[in-house]
C-alpha cells in the first residue's frame, strides 16, 4: 500500500468560492468589503509567514486584511480599540504576541463577534458543551477554532466515515498528539461530539475523550494508554506537536490504512508510514485561512445584522 497525498489547496479553493459568494453578499449589503485587523508581533518567523499568507487568503475571497505589526506593550490597547471599531469586522492575533500566558488572556480580551480564530473561551464552552447554535432559532452558528476546523474538514476529504448511523464518526478510533487549547484539545472534542473515540497524548500523558453517544456530549476520562497502544488502535492519527525533539511516527507502528495528518511545522511523521497508510495530509495551513475567512462571514449572523 502507497498511501495518497492529500493536498489542502483544491480543497481551500472550494471554500473561498463558497465564501466569496457571502463577502459579495455581505459588502453589498454593509457598503465596503468586510475587514479584518491582524496583530503580528515579530516581523520574522512562523508568525509572520502565516500572516503573509492569510493577507493573501483573505483578499483572493473580497476580505481586507490589515496586518500591523504591534508591540506588546500595545496589543491590549490595540484590541480594545478593534473592539469599538465599526470599521472592523474580525480581529486575529498572530502569535506569539506576549509569553504564554500572556497570549491567552490577549485571547480572552477579543471581543467573541470579532473572533475570527474561535479560540475566545465564549466559543470555546460552547464547543466543550457540544452547543452548535449560538441562538435558540438556530440562525447563528457558534464558531469553531479555524485550525481543528480545518484538520475535521480534511479527515473528512480523505474518507474518515462512522460504521453507524447514530452519530457520525461512531466506530472511528483517533489518536491525536497534542492537548494544547489551540489545536489538540478542541479537535479532540470535536471529533468525540461526533462519535469517535479519541486518544489524545502529550508530554503529561494521556487522557481519552470518550464518545458523546448516549448523552449531549463527550466525555474526557484518564487513560493509562500508551504510545504504542493508542498508534495501533487508531483509525485516524493527527500529529502537532510544535517540536523537533518529537519521536517522530513510524510506518510500523500504525494501523494498515490509517489516515495521517501532519500539523506541525516540523514534521512529526517518518516517511515510513506511507507504506501503510491509506491518505497522509501534510499540511493544513491553506484550509486553516479559509476557514478563518468563514469563520468571518459566520460572525455577521452572530452580530444579527
């Protein structure tokens, strides 16, 4: 078995169509192109590229996206006047802006109907509460972390399926590296809310987000699982572990026919596991920009304009 790449790009570009429709729809309707503000805090580096490419993401759908390099000292004050702007529609922070702490309560100071990334904690107890709607009616859908977005949108491409019909992914086994609240933790959930079961592994061990079959939604339970176990019990392995000291996955430890996903800057796959894998996906960042441009379109129901 060889496995097939799975390229982000095709799939990215049916989005923006999708999305380029809306932005039309949505600057005739506001009168002006909706507007994006993003925070960079280092001219150089993996921030910096990313914020290149989402300029040129955004502006290929009809969005403006202005990116202002910002010192820390200024980014609170910087978000809290994007906040009252009118003028802008979504904010996104590339970081790192501050420490670690430091960007997580800069998260939390964005206001969530400007929050085009999802990671606010008003989207994200949505999320961990399997809530999908932010309103009774139905109208407003609650925004998902534009980069587990992605990775779920193409797992989805590349066939992941449930062996039931009472949720989604039901059957589906899943081992994700990585608990960080960016990416590993909300995928997790996201994936368990639909059905599967999830091995989700870090550097403080494992944990297993069980199912939401039989109640509103998942559950997260310790795990005395270990690499090796989670690997070969998984239909679907999805890697982002930000680090090049990382034990990098080998063909011979995945299940034949496992979906593979790389997230991380450096890869945490051998390229062994083509060998056994039935779709590898190197990458999501495309994906990511155009969920982050959908994600802005989504706000304008939040906002009920």
């Amino acid at each position: 078995m060889t496995a097939r790449i799975l390229d982000p790009s095709p799939i990215a570009a049916e989005y923006r169509d999708e999305v380029r429709q809306d932005v039309v729809r949505l600057t005739q309707q506001h009168g002006r192109a909706p507007r994006i503000l993003g925070l960079l805090g280092q001219e150089e580096g993996p921030a910096a590229t990313y914020a290149r490419y989402a300029r040129r993401g955004c502006e290929s759908v009809g969005i403006e996206l202005d990116v202002r390099l910002t010192a820390p000292a200024d980014v609170e004050a910087a978000i809290a006047a994007a906040n009252v702007d009118p003028a802008i529609d979504g904010i996104f922070l590339y970081y790192p802006l501050m420490d670690r702490a430091g960007d997580h309560w800069l998260r939390e100071l964005v206001d969530p109907r400007k929050d085009v990334e999802g990671l606010h904690s008003f989207w994200s107890r949505l999320l961990y509460e399997n809530r999908r709607f932010v309103d009774d009616d139905h109208y407003a859908r609650a925004i998902l972390p534009c980069t587990p977005l992605a990775i779920l949108k193409l797992l989805q491409h590349a066939g992941m399926r449930g062996t039931s019909g009472d949720a989604p992914l039901e059957g589906v086994t899943a081992c994700v590296f990585n608990r960080s609240d960016l990416v590993g933790r909300p995928l997790a959930a996201m994936l368990a809310n639909d059905g599967a079961r999830v091995h989700s592994l870090d550097i403080d061990g494992a944990v297993t987000f069980e199912p939401a079959i039989g109640r509103h939604t998942h559950d997260v339970r310790d795990s005395g699982i270990d690499r090796a176990g989670a690997l070969a019990e998984a239909d679907v392995i999805i890697s982002a572990v930000p680090s090049k000291s990382f034990e990098l996955v080998r063909g011979d430890e995945i299940k034949t026919g496992a979906i593979c996903v790389d997230v991380a800057e450096h890869t945490n796959f051998d390229e062994s596991v083509l060998e056994r894998a039935s779709v590898f996906v190197p990458r999501v960042g495309p994906l990511t920009i155009a969920m982050a441009t959908r994600n802005l379109v989504r706000l304008d129901a939040v906002h009920g304009r």
